[in-house]
C-alpha cells in the first residue's frame, strides 16, 4: 500500500505548476494538481504574456503601425471599437490554451482538483474545493511525498492609490477595460510598465509613463535601453524620470491626479499601476509548516528550489526574480527531477534570453557592454542595421539594430542585443551560438537564407571583424 495518497501534489496550475506535473507524470508518478481558479494557465494565459502579446498584436493591427513606413497608412484607432476587438480575440487565445493545459493534463494522467490549497503539514495539504466540485466533503485533506509550490504572484499595491476606483488598474486589472481612454499615467518604468506604454500609446493614448530610476530597464545594455527610450518618445510617450508617485485620487473635472514627491501633478483618465509583484504566499500555512518566506513575500530555495522542508519544492513567480513564464517552466522540471532523483536534468541554464514585448521589441542574451567592462573583459562590438537589410527594407523596420559583443582574445560571441522587429524570435540565434561557444568566424562561415534579418547576424560579424582589426569598438 502507497504510504501518501500521491507521489507529488502541485499547488497552482499555471506554467510552473502544468510542466512540474507533467514532467512527474512522464516519468510514472502518481500526480495531482491544485488550481483555485475555474480554468488553468495562472497569470500566463490569463493576466499577463498572453494577454498582453495579444494586446500588442491587436495594437500594432489597429493602428497600421507596421505599415506605416511602408505605405505611409496611419490609422486613427476607434477607441470605442478597439477594447472589444482587443478582447474577442484574447479570449479566443486564452480557450485555446486552457484547452491545451487541460489536454496536457489528462494524456499524461495528471489528476486536476479545483480548489483553494494550503499545506497543514509536511505531507498532508488541505483543499477548499470549489463549489460545483464533485469532490467531497467541501474541505478535503491529500497526502503527498512532494509537495511543488507553483503558486505565482500577485501586483504589488503601493499605499496612497485608489485601487477601488474602476479608471485604476493594476497590471492583472488593464485589459478589462471597455473602451481605450484618450490619456493614461503608467506608474513603474519596469518590463510591464514599458510593455503597456508603447501598446497604448502605439493605439492613440496619450501616455505618461512615470519611473524612480535614472533610466528605463537598467538591465538592458545601455545602448539598446537608449534606443528603446528614442523610440517610445517618438511613439509620443512622456517619459519622466526620478519622479516617485506620493499618492493618487479623482479630482472632479481632472480625472485621475497622480501627485509625485517632487510636488508635480499629473492628470489622466486612466491609471495603470506597475510598481511589481508579490509572492502568493500568504495564506498557504507555509510558517506553520518551516517553510521559510523572505519580506516580498517569495517562497526561499535553494539551487535545486528546495526550500528549508526538504520534500517541499516551489517554482515561478512564487520564488521571485527572475519571474518569467519561459524560467518558470523551467524551474518546475529541474525542481520536480531533483525530488525524484530524475538525472536528466538537474540546472536550469544560466544563459536566459529576455524578450521584452514593446514597440519596438527589445531582446538579448549574455553580456552587455557594460557587464563585459565591470568584468574587465577586453571585447569588440559589432553592429548590424535593420535598413541596410533586405528583409529589413521589405518590411519597412528603418530603425532596428543588432548589436554583437565578442571577446577580443577567444574571437567568442558573449552578448547580443537587438532592437526591432521579430528580437525576441532572432534572439535565439545568438543564444545557440554563445551556448556552442561559437566564434565571429562561426557567424561569417554561416549561409543564411536571404532575404532574411537573421543574415543581420552576419553583417554585425563582419563589423565586428573590422573593429577587431582597426582594434576598436
Ligand atoms: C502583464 C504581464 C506580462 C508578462 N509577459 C511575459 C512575457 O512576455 N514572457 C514571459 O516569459 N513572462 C511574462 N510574464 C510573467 C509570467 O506571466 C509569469 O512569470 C508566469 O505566469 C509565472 O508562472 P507561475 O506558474 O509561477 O505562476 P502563475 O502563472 O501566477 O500561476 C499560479 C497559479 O496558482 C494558482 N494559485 C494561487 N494560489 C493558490 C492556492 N492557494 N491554491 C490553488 N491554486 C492557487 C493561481 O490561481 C494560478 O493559476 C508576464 C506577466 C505579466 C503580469
């Protein structure tokens, strides 16, 4: 007789959680999965990446962005036509991907209870199951070997600003909106704050985005983080730096009044709110149980997401930085193998690419000058122009860049950096490169098919080459 009712339990069904079960499932474990909501996905399928790319793909439709440059089509977007649009087609998005989680589920075997979960002890979790449910009694108690955390995170709400009031958003709230509004503040210069900004603004918002920082995305090599902020101006996007929100309320006549600490007020119709997330922690027993969770409110593990229970694993968003859907998979699968002593595979990659969904697309992967130089690392830049493409001109993308780091001794490829169309796709390119430690020459010797921006890779090479020779930068 099993001595749990299960091999693992997972609590949350959203990309952490839907790949850590089924990887125990592939290999022979009895699974069951725990989602407090009707549907699968987590903030995945249903407030964030899939929404919001939708988002930015109905903006860039709508507004005839692309084609812009093209054909010198500029489209007044309909404000009241667009949030319908905008949301018919995310749904039909989301079903097909709830679909595919609940497919996934059943052909490896995978059992789904709807229900809100908390751990009482090591081994035993208690469910809330959901009404409706035709598990019974209303509360019900599992036993498991392993216990996955995948339980995700919620926005961060800042004090002083009117969640209540319906023309307040936060990030998981923005695309219940009805109608586009004519202004929008965004609070928070981070990944969504800039993603939401250029959607809006590519839409016909008039958009204030707000940042405590010197510069948008510090993370991002200098140069493409410049680019990006170029871009978003002429896109029509106020950008204000060092400013810091002291709080926010309606003003009769004004809208929404967002008053910074240096004393400025800005008016908006719409206030989206991005100032960061928090772990989903707080009503899982996991203090109870010595499970140990940091001030943010993430789960703490170690290299293999063990946390201090050393059959209680946790995964996502859950454990904070760096919080992607892509890392969060990943991180599942490698937590999962560990527990169950699975060796194929036993690290999540160090080399992680960032797509960051703007307009334009910002993507890279490895270092960036700026790592290259604090790492005394002597290295040659070479770059590559979108409009000096032939791919690049058909599409009429004028002003995407490449941007390759080599070490100067080895000739290897460390960092890549792109801006505009497609990045976060053409990406990988560098990524398999640098993974293979690949050199300038490996890029050069490469035939790529023309016409395509992939063969931008190439022409960054050889002006990498040339700067090598020249010895500069
Ligand atoms: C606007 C936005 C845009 C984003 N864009 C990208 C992007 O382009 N690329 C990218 O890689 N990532 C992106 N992300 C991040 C991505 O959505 C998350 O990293 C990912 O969803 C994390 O997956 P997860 O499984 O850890 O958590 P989640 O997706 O949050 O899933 C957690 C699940 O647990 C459930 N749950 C919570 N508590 C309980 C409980 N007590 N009992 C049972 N179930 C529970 C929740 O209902 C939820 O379904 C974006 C996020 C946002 C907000």
């Amino acid at each position: 007789v099993a001595k749990y009712d299960y091999d693992l339990v997972v609590l949350g069904a959203g990309p952490a959680g839907e790949k850590g079960a089924v990887q125990a499932a592939y290999f022979k474990k009895k699974v069951a999965i725990i989602e407090r909501e009707a549907a699968p996905g987590g903030a995945a399928v249903h407030t964030g990446t899939l929404p919001s790319k939708t988002l930015r793909e109905t903006a860039l439709f709508l507004s005839g962005y692309r084609q812009n440059e093209l054909y010198g089509v500029s489209v007044a977007v309909d404000r009241e036509l667009a949030a319908p649009k905008l949301l018919s087609r995310k749904d039909a998005v989301v079903e097909s991907e709830v679909e595919r989680f609940r497919w996934n589920f059943e052909r490896h075997g995978v059992t789904c209870i709807r229900g809100r979960a908390r751990i009482v002890d090591a081994h035993t979790a208690e469910i809330e199951v959901a009404e409706g449910q035709s598990q019974n009694p209303a509360t019900l108690r599992i036993t498991a070997e392993v216990f996955l955390i995948a339980t995700g995170s919620a926005p961060f709400h800042p004090p002083n600003i009117p969640f209540d009031d319906p023309h307040v958003d936060d990030s998981d709230e923005i695309l219940k909106m009805d109608r586009l509004p004519a202004t929008m503040t965004v609070l928070g210069g981070g990944v969504i704050g800039c993603e939401y900004a250029t959607m809006f603004a590519a839409m016909g918002v008039k958009v204030t985005l707000v940042e405590g920082r010197d510069r948008l995305l510090p993370f991002l090599d200098q140069e493409m983080g410049e680019r990006l902020s170029a871009s978003m101006k002429t896109l029509g996007i106020d950008i204000l730096l060092k400013e810091k929100p002291l709080h926010a309320k309606r003003v009769e006549g004004r809208g929404i009044v967002c008053t910074m600490e240096s004393g400025k007020e800005l008016d908006c119709e719409r206030l989206l709110v991005a100032s960061g997330r928090t772990g989903r922690t707080k009503d899982l027993g996991l203090d109870a149980v010595g499970v140990e969770v940091d001030k943010r409110g993430y789960v703490v593990v170690d290299q293999n997401y063990k946390t201090k229970v050393p059959n209680i694993y946790a995964a996502g968003d859950v454990i904070g930085f760096p919080a992607l859907a892509s890392t969060s998979m990943e991180q599942a699968r490698v937590a999962v193998c560990h527990a169950f002593g699975l060796t194929y595979k036993d690290h999540m990659s160090t080399l992680l690419p960032y797509g960051i969904y703007t307009i334009p697309e910002v993507s890279s992967v490895g270092l960036s000058e700026e790592d290259a130089e604090a790492k005394k690392i002597d290295y040659v830049v070479g770059r590559a122009l979108y409009r000096d493409n032939a791919r690049g001109k058909i599409i009429g993308d004028n002003d995407g860049v490449i941007k390759l780091v080599f070490e100067k001794a080895s000739r290897k490829l460390i960092g890549c950096h792109i801006i505009g169309d497609r990045a976060s796709e053409l990406v990988h390119i560098g990524q398999a490169v640098i993974t293979l430690n690949g050199t300038v020459d490996t890029l050069i010797d490469m035939v790529f098919n023309y016409p395509t921006l992939g063969e931008t890779f190439k022409y960054a090479a050889y002006d990498a080459l040339g700067n090598m020779k020249q010895g500069a930068s």
